[in-house]
C-alpha cells in the first residue's frame, strides 16, 4: 500500500491512475483523506458537511468495480469536495445559510451530477458564506473559514472552503462556483489554481435558490493545471435542462494541457486595469510573472481593455442584487430576515427597490463591456492581470487601504475578477509567488470568449516555467 504522504501529495490525476491500475484502493484514497478531514478540518472549517458514511460506501462499489474490471470513469474513486451551493442528492446542501440548514437535496446539479458519473467521491460540502454573496467565507451557520497558510486570515470566497481544503490537503481537488471572482479569489488567496470557464460552457440549470447564473459558471479549484482540466472536461459539454449552456461539445482540455506553449502568442499585461489600487508587493510579484511569458515565447505588451472597473462593478451588483431579491426577497418579507447577514438583507432590501430603468442599463451596459473586451481580444490572445488587489488579510477586519490609497473594504481588494463574470470569458488565477510573509499571490490570466484552451495552455507553460505544487502551506502535511 502507498505511504500517506504519497496519497497525500498525489494530484487527483496519478490517484485516478493508481486506483484505474490496482495500485491503490479507492476504500484506502477515501479513508486517507476523511482521516485528514478529522484530523485538520476543526482548525481550518473547511467543510459544512462531512459525508463520510455516504463516501466510504461509495469507495467499496468503486472497489469492485475496478476488480471486476468493470468501465472506469476518468475520475473512478477519487474523493472531491463540492462548494456547498451545488445542490447534492442524499448529501445536505445547506448554501451557508441557516435557513437552508436542514435542506437534503432529492437530485444532484447538473454539475454534481456528471462529477458524480465520471466517478469522483463526494466526501463533504465545503464551506461558504450565506448563497455565496460576499468575496470571504464567514457564515451564521458555522463561522468563518481559515486560510491553511495563517489562520487568522480568510481563504477569501466565496469558495473559500474548497480552495482551504484543496491547500491543505483534505481533499485532491474541489468544485467551486465563480459570479463575481469567487474561484479566482481563494485561488489566490490559497494558493491553489483556479479556473472560471466560459459563460455556459458548465451547465446548471436554474433551479437552486439563488446563483445569478448569467454571470456565475461552476469551475475546478486544484494544485495543478492538468487536475483542473481533467475536472473541467467532466463537467463540460451542451445540456439541453439549461438553456444557456453552449450547444456544441466541449473542447479537449486535457490535450491543451499536453500541448502547452505559449509560442508566438499576443499577450495584453495591465498591472492595475483602469487605475485601481494594488498592493506593492502583489503588483511586484505579478509583474515577474507577466514578463516570464517573454521568456516563454509569447510578446508581452502593457495595454488595458477599454472598460471602467468602478461602472463594471456597479452594473454587476445591479445583476447579483436583483437576482437576490428574486431569490430571497419572499423569505426576507415572510420574516426569515434574521436568518440572513443584517448587511446582505439591507442590500436585498435596497435592491427590492430598484427602478426596472436600472437594470436595464446594467444589461445594456453589460453587452457594452462584452463588446469592449471582443476588441480587445481582436489584436491579443490574452489578457493578464493580478488577480487581487492584495495578499489575504485577516478575517476580522478588511482592508481599507490598498497601496496608499482609501478603498470599499467590501469590495476594494478584488477589482480584477468582476470583468469577466461581465463579460462571460474563461479566466484562471495561477499562483505566482509569496510577499515577505509569505502568503501566495495570484496571477489572472483572461482569455477570448470560449477560448479556454489558450487559458490552459498559459497556465500549463507557466506552471511548468514556474512549479508551485511543491510549496505547501503548514497545514498540509
């Protein structure tokens, strides 16, 4: 049998391959990390709910079906956990709020639904804040979750407690969901990687209480580039339960992964997008990183997308707000009001309200923005930028400075993301370095509308260029 450490560093990729080629059991992978779980989870809360029982009975069927030499998944028995928004069948599915603490759902989503076919375990929901409203993971549920590098800071979010768990090792990979930079930002601020795909490319039909799913798209939050195709590739592809789902299959992202280069590739570098605050030593380390793709083959020009962050901002709280109400306005007016943060019940609230006029010109202005980045995108191949504004902080007290300058402590630390929820194009954060206390930093790379395997392939050049698995936070051994 494998050594613990080796199960433990092992990406999600060599497990499939161990488990496919008999060299582990996958009754052994899923008892190993539901032991992690138990053994670190109570610092971290990482996880909403632990599906222990459900997962080991899981792993003795994957047992015998590879000792049967039954068809194997690509993912056969290898353990993963679900940001706990994806509605999961049999398994609670709380979306971090006490008003859907007991909630047990009756079918999975769509995208649990095919993770679940190619084979993965489901060992638990990971954390996040009230239907994922806020860029940090803190709840009324179970509290707040910890950043593995230091625990007095957030992983961010709001999948916060799959990028937690996937940094720490308890779980090989996590599935997240991203509608405003919620995979890139505790991908970031974990120091993991992580991807949004394209508007549509990951179906999820709108059916669960909240999501604002014309901006939001599931994404894989791992420690290498190739885990994270490999768990994109089963979640993608046309479904016709969603109608904004892309009707054509998906692309091969794992030969994107194979075929990485960035040879002869137009890259745009914008250090601080339209001007906005950024710590100096995250606008530093992620200026090293941009110019790195010289090195690697690509031309490097510094150049911005013609788009206001402040404007993309505002028409995107207009999109996730109304939605909110929609979603949750009845429980705030049937008097579940208590059951939510005061802060997001005052913004439903606000939001009840607004004029139709508002949010017509949020659309209107939405389609502007997608327009603004195609031509941007007709003279690049990609766009970089830091993923965040600053390195992660503590949970308690958000920052309302950012390089010299006053800042939304809300929002302030995460002007980059927003851009292509907006605009519906794939972006990844790939890490790219540590500030003096040595909290990972966060690269963002962009690309063109439906354009993923440029985004794959950068990431793979770079993570070759520049590995970062082996650096691992101290709660990882």
């Amino acid at each position: 049998m494998m050594e613990p450490t080796g199960l433990t560093t092992a990406t999600a990729w060599d497990l499939a391959e161990l488990i496919r080629t008999k060299q582990v059991s996958p009754v052994d992978v899923v008892a190993h990390f539901l032991d992690r779980v138990q053994a670190f989870d109570g610092e971290l809360n990482a996880f909403i709910t632990v599906s222990g029982d459900e997962a080991m009975t899981e792993a003795h069927l994957a047992e015998r079906a590879v000792l049967a030499g039954e068809p194997l998944g690509p993912m056969h028995g290898v353990p993963i956990g679900i940001k706990d928004m994806s509605a999961t069948k049999g398994i609670r599915t709380t979306y971090g709020s006490l008003l859907q603490q007991n909630n047990v759902p009756d079918q999975d989503s769509i995208p649990v639904e095919r993770i679940r076919a190619a084979g993965a375990i489901v060992v638990g929901k990971t954390n996040t804040p009230e239907f994922g409203w806020k860029a940090t993971t803190e709840n009324m549920l179970t509290g707040a979750c910890h950043n593995p590098w230091d625990l007095a800071r957030t992983p961010g979010g709001s999948s916060g407690g799959s990028a937690a768990a996937v940094a720490a090792r308890l779980v090989p990979f996590a599935a997240g969901g991203d509608g405003g930079g919620s995979v890139r930002i505790p991908a970031s601020f974990c120091g993991t990687y992580g991807i949004k795909p394209t508007g549509g490319r990951v179906p999820n039909a709108y059916s669960e209480t909240g999501g604002w799913l014309v901006l939001d798209q599931n994404g894989p939050l791992t420690n290498t580039v190739r885990d994270a195709a490999l768990l994109l590739s089963a979640m993608s592809g046309h479904d016709p339960r969603d109608p904004r789902s892309i009707p054509a299959p998906a692309p091969d992202f794992l030969a994107m992964v194979d075929e990485a280069s960035v040879e002869g590739l137009r890259i745009g570098w914008s250090p601080a997008m339209d001007g906005v605050p950024v710590d100096e030593e995250v606008a530093a380390l992620t200026e090293q990183a941009a110019l790195a793709f010289e090195a690697l083959g690509a031309s490097v020009v510094e150049e911005t997308p013609d788009v206001s962050t402040e404007r993309t901002m505002e028409l995107w709280g207009t999109i996730f707000l109304v939605d909110y109400a929609v979603a949750l306005g009845p429980a705030i007016k049937a008097g579940f009001g208590s059951t939510l943060p005061p802060k997001l019940v005052e913004w439903i609230s606000e939001a009840m309200a607004f004029p139709a006029t508002r949010l017509a010109a949020a659309l209107r202005d939405r389609e502007l923005h997608r327009a603004r980045f195609a031509r941007f995108f007709e003279r690049y191949d990609l766009l970089l930028t830091p993923t965040m504004a600053t390195a992660a902080f503590s949970i308690d007290r958000h920052p309302s400075v950012i390089g010299g300058r006053a800042v939304d402590p809300l929002s302030g630390f995460t002007p980059f993301c927003f851009h292509a929820n907006v605009a519906g194009l794939p972006a990844a954060s790939v890490p790219c370095g540590f500030t003096s206390e040595g909290l990972p930093v966060g690269l963002q790379i962009v690309g063109a509308w439906g354009d993923e395997e440029a985004v794959l392939a950068a990431s793979t050049a770079f993570e070759q260029a520049r590995p970062w698995i082996g650096h691992r936070p101290p709660r990882s051994t």
